[in-house]
C-alpha cells in the first residue's frame, strides 16, 4: 500500500563506496538484513542523527567514532534497533565493528555501526557477526540494489535516487538508498540513508553541504509527527572522480549543492509514498509567512493532524479540517481574513472563508487523487516553504499494533 511508482532506478556506480549483503537472520530467518560499506582511503564522509534524547547505542558510537576518524566502513543491521539498552547496547556495537574490523583487518575506531527495528531488545550479535564474512566478499560497486532491500524494517519496498551530471566539464555521480516507513519526523535526516559521490569534498565543506539539503529535504517530511531513536543520514565523497568541490568556485559549489539537495528530496519523498499504510502522497504548501519558521508551524500542523490526515485517507473533502489545523498553529497575530486555502488547484478558501467558486463536486475530485497539493496563503510576508506527509490509514495501526508480533 504504496504511492508511485516503486522501481528503483540503474544506480550509478560510485568509484570508491562499496556494497556488501548478507543474512544474520537477526528477527526473520533467511533475511538479507546486514550491509557493509567500504569507503575507500581517500573518502570523506559527513553525518547527521537523531535528536532523540533515547538515541540508540549506535548513533552514540557512530557520533563518537566519527568524530575521531574519518570512516572507512560503515556496518548496518535491521531487525533490531539496540535502542534503550544501556552499556550493553553500546558494548554490543562495538562488538560488532571489532568483528568486523578482524574481518577486514581494519581499525574498529574506522567503523560506523547503524541498527533499526525494535526498540528495547539486546542486539543479537552474534547473529550480526556471522553475516560479515558474506558481506564484505560480495563488496561491490554495483551493491546498491541488494543493499537498498538489506536496510529495509517496514518498508514495502527499497528506496534509491542516482544522478549523473556534467559540472566544471567534469562528470560527478551521486547515488543514495534511503529506509523509513513509520516513526518518522526526522529532525535532522531520516531513519536511515546513504549518499555517495565520487567528487572530491573537504569534510568540513561536505559537512555544510550535507546540513543544508537535510533541511531543505529529510526535514520537511513527517509521516506520524514521531523521531526514531536510530535516525542517521550520511554523505560520503570518495574523491575517486574528476570535480573537485573547495568553495573556490560559488557557482560550481551551488551546483554541486543543488544537484545534492535534489537527490536528498527525492530519496526524502520515496519515504512519504511508502509510509506506513499510505494511500496518498501530500504536499502542504504554505506561503505569505512572516518567516519561514511560521510557514512550517502551520506546514506541520497541518501535516500531523490526524484529522486532516484521516480527511485525506477518506478522501473526504473537509476542509474545515484544514482551517482549525491553520487557527491552531499558534501564529501569533494571525489575521484570519487574509487566509487563502486551496486544494490540488481548487480554491475552498477565501479571505478566511468558503469561496464563492468552490463546490463540493470539486473538492471531492482534488481529494479522489493519490496525490494531492493543499495550499495555503497567510497574506502576512513573502515567506514560504513546503512539507511532505501522507495520509493516516487502518492499515497504519494494523502495522504498528502488530509491529512486535
């Protein structure tokens, strides 16, 4: 039960990342749910987390070892979160990058462990410890399809974007797998996702360039309003292609940075059309804000209301649903009469009330779509923004009520 269209795409290869997976049978036997990265020695790779305090043991060691080194691998699991586990859980992460530093004769300090699924339970090592082996002898450049399932919890199906541009006169590959179906209001980036280019990028540069496309992409969707504790997003430039990106050149690093951010909103929005019992892929647009940060008060609000989401899985036009999510935003000085609310085109709302040239007829036709666009003017600036989100569905509670079954 998914929006679109969900074939993934002939990923680009990208010189110097490669991709290993395997089984552990860490919750469903005979699962591929352990993946290896290897980032070749030249790489830089910038990250972002979760914001949850509870974050999972690990985000902590990742945090931490990232700090320290520039990564040579990173190793995810699914099926078990090693979330809210105490010493243990972080002793079983670093387990696991010590196992697979024997494996590959590296520095476990060099590893980035990455885990997903249920919250609260011991991470069963050894389960992971016995897929590195098939792991990383099936390391390849051409590893993207089978990692992109390998990483997926709830998801019905995997989830990637590639592009490959001409910049400077130069060929740059970027290629990124994403997961994530529910829980998700990321915060900072998504449940879990992988980006690669082949361009040359100094870490702290990579660092900025990562942090503006999360914002611009990762943190404009929400399916339930919920942040995971293991949400971690990375950005790895292997330097093994021809662009150099320094900042030297503005033009050059914008594009660089658009063609970034544009690959993030895509595997971003892959999240939203697959989201936990989704009927429906929703863009709320907000204009007319003062600033952008009232723009996505009223975005989100709207996004996360579960009646305006249980409207759309109905496909119910009621757009007073909308007006009460838009009074309730907590805008301060909020002048209702120059509020203007449209649905897919259709105008419902004008000047704070029903316009004169909706009906119902149409309502229903904009909300019979699978995708949808609401709009929404606040006559206040020329400040705007966009969120993505989906509809709240039987199937939504289905999933989560028997996610531990």
């Amino acid at each position: 039960m998914a929006v679109g269209n969900g074939d993934l795409p002939q990923f680009y290869p990208v010189a110097g990342f490669r991709l290993g997976t395997s089984s552990g049978g860490i919750k469903t036997p005979g699962r591929k749910d352990v993946v290896v990265m290897e980032l070749c020695s030249r790489a830089t790779t910038a990250a972002v987390f979760t914001q949850n305090a509870f974050c999972a043991a690990p985000v902590v060691v990742a945090k931490r070892n990232l700090a320290a080194h520039q990564p040579s691998y990173f190793l995810v699991n699914t099926g078990n979160a090693n979330a809210g586990t105490g010493e243990a859980g972080l002793r079983a992460a670093e387990d696991c990058c010590e196992a697979l530093a024997k494996v590959v004769d590296d520095n476990s300090n060099a590893i980035l462990p990455f885990s997903t699924g249920v919250i609260g339970e011991s991470l069963p090592v050894d389960k992971v410890v016995s897929a590195l082996p098939d792991a990383v002898d099936k390391l390849s450049e051409e590893g993207w399809q089978e990692a992109a399932s390998g990483i997926m919890t709830t998801d019905t199906r995997p989830k990637g974007a590639t592009s490959r541009l001409h910049l400077d006169g130069k060929q740059c590959v970027i290629s990124g797998i994403t997961k994530g179906a529910g829980m998700i209001k990321p915060n900072m980036a998504t449940m879990l996702g992988y980006v690669a280019t082949d361009a040359k990028v100094p870490q702290p540069l990579l660092q900025q360039i990562l942090t503006h496309a999360v914002n611009q992409s990762f943190n404009r969707i929400t399916i339930d309003g919920d942040t995971s504790t293991n949400d971690a997003l990375t950005l790895t430039a292997t330097g093994e292609g021809e662009l150099l990106i320094d900042g030297s050149d503005p033009a050059l690093l914008a594009a660089f940075q658009d063609e970034i951010t544009s690959v993030c909103i895509e595997l971003a929005q892959l999240l939203v059309r697959d989201g936990e019992g989704a009927s429906k892929f929703v863009t709320v647009d907000v204009s007319g804000g003062v600033d952008e940060a009232e723009c996505l008060r009223v975005a989100y609000t709207i996004a996360e209301s579960p009646l305006v989401k249980t409207a759309l899985f109905a496909s119910d036009p009621n757009w007073g649903r909308l007006l009460a999510a838009i009074g309730r935003a907590g805008i301060e000085g909020l002048d209702v009469s120059k509020i203007d609310v449209s649905l897919s085109g259709i105008l419902i709302a004008e000047k704070g009330e029903r316009a004169a040239s909706y009906s119902e007829e149409k309502g229903q036709e904009a909300m019979d779509q699978e995708e949808i666009v609401i709009e929404v003017t606040l006559g206040r600036g020329d400040a705007a923004t966009k969120v993505w989100t989906s509809d709240l569905s039987h199937e939504y509670v289905r999933i989560n009520a028997e996610y531990r079954t």
